[in-house]
C-alpha cells in the first residue's frame, strides 16, 4: 500500500492551524483589558479632562479597566462617548493584547449665553455645556435668546471668530426681541446696531472704516449709538 505523504501533511497542517486557532482564542478570552490611553486631538484640550473620558468609559456599570477583553463592545463605548455634550466626535479602538484607546476630539465654543440659562455656542451652532474646568474667552450672548433657535446669533458670532478685528474687540453680542443684532466692543461704551444680517459683510467693513477713523481723531467716547442699519452708511448718535 502507497503512503499519500501529501495527504498526511495536509491533516497534520490543519490539526495544528486547528490548535495555535483554539490556544489563541483561549488566551484572547483570558485578556484584561487595561488603562485606556486617552488622546485628545487637535488644539482644543481644555474643557474635558482625561479623567472625564475614563468615567464615560463602562461596561456593566464597572469602568473598562479590568474587564475581559471578549464582553467590549467598542461601539458602545463610542456611543457613551459622542452622547457627552463637550464632544465633537470620539473614536475607540482596542489592540490585539487588549490595549484600549479613544481619540478625542472636543467641541470650540465661539460665544457664551449668558441669559435665564448659561451655556456656550460651538463653531458648528450647537449647544455646548459650561466647563467646570475652563471658562473661554468668548463674546457673551445676551437679550432674547431661545435654546432651540440659535441659528440667527450663531450666525453674527461666526463672523466674530472669523474677522480678526471683531474677534479681538466684540465682548457681547444682543439679539433684540425683532431678532436684529447689537454688540458692545471692547473699551468703550456704545451700541454698534448691526439691524438684520442682510449685507453682513459690508455692514462689518463699514463699521472698521468708522472705527480707525474715530479712534485716529479720538472722538470713539463721544458717541452712544453707532448704527449699521443701512449698508451704505453709518449713522452715529452721540452721548
């Protein structure tokens, strides 16, 4: 009788695949996951902490840390994540060995509510928490200003965060009951009156043409209103 040596390598290759598949599968099942590795990405790293994240990340009521590697669903723990307020997006991943990680990525604010309610607007127009652990340096909103209507003041504070000039100098903005907008600058005591949003862009440029010409003739403290209204001029009403 002929020996099929081929045959015989053949069963031997897939009995040991079988064994290192069923050793590894054990010793996968024995992992402990330990001590998330937390990075946040980006520049904005202040307004939720590492040890923030680690409390977000459970499973079964018990932190991650130290829990079988088979019961972690990763896309719950992203879910956990991206739920909390201060979040942009969060991603999680988890290494052969059982090494955790969640990457990070927080929201901007861009202006402060500070009505019956206090909570920041991020650059995409949402609603973002105060922090207990920093407090941005933002324009505050204040006047007639509904949670769920943001769309109008996110709009003119956008503009702020985007113009050097108003970023460095606007310190409240005012959405008045008609929704037309008013802010304050810094180191003065006037009203700029901005009315709608119609014409934005030129109504912001009129308003620095106004400014350097003021200041150059030191005349800024001798006005009360400053109004934009009309696209083609602004009309000042002095104290």
């Amino acid at each position: 009788m002929k020996i099929n040596y081929n045959y015989i390598k053949v069963i031997i290759l897939i009995g040991v695949v079988g064994f290192l598949f069923a050793f590894s599968n054990h010793r996968n099942k024995d992992r402990i996951v330990g001590e998330p590795s937390i990075n946040f990405l980006g520049e904005n790293k202040l307004f939720i902490t590492e040890t923030n994240v680690s409390k977000l990340l459970i499973v079964n009521q018990e932190p991650v840390s130290k829990q079988p590697k088979e019961i972690i669903d990763l896309n719950e723990l992203e879910f956990a994540l991206n739920s909390n307020p201060m979040i942009k997006e969060a991603q999680v991943f988890m290494s052969v060995n059982g090494g955790l990680s969640a990457e990070i990525e927080q929201k901007r604010p861009i202006a402060r509510v500070n009505t019956n309610a206090s909570y920041y607007i991020d650059d995409e127009g949402g609603f973002m928490p105060l922090s207990y652990n920093y407090a941005a340096r933002v324009p505050l909103v204040t006047g007639n200003i509904d949670k769920n209507k943001l769309q109008n003041v996110f709009q003119f504070a956008k503009a702020v965060d985007e113009d050097d000039f108003l970023k460095k100098y606007v310190i409240e903005i005012r959405q008045n009951n008609d929704n037309t907008i008013d802010f304050k600058i810094r180191k003065s005591d006037f009203i700029v009156h901005v009315g709608t949003l119609k014409q934005l862009e030129k109504k912001i440029n009129n308003f620095k043409a106004f400014y350097q010409k003021a200041f150059k003739d030191k005349i800024l403290d001798s006005y009360a209103v400053v109004n934009l209204k009309f696209d083609k001029q602004v009309i000042c009403t002095k104290k």
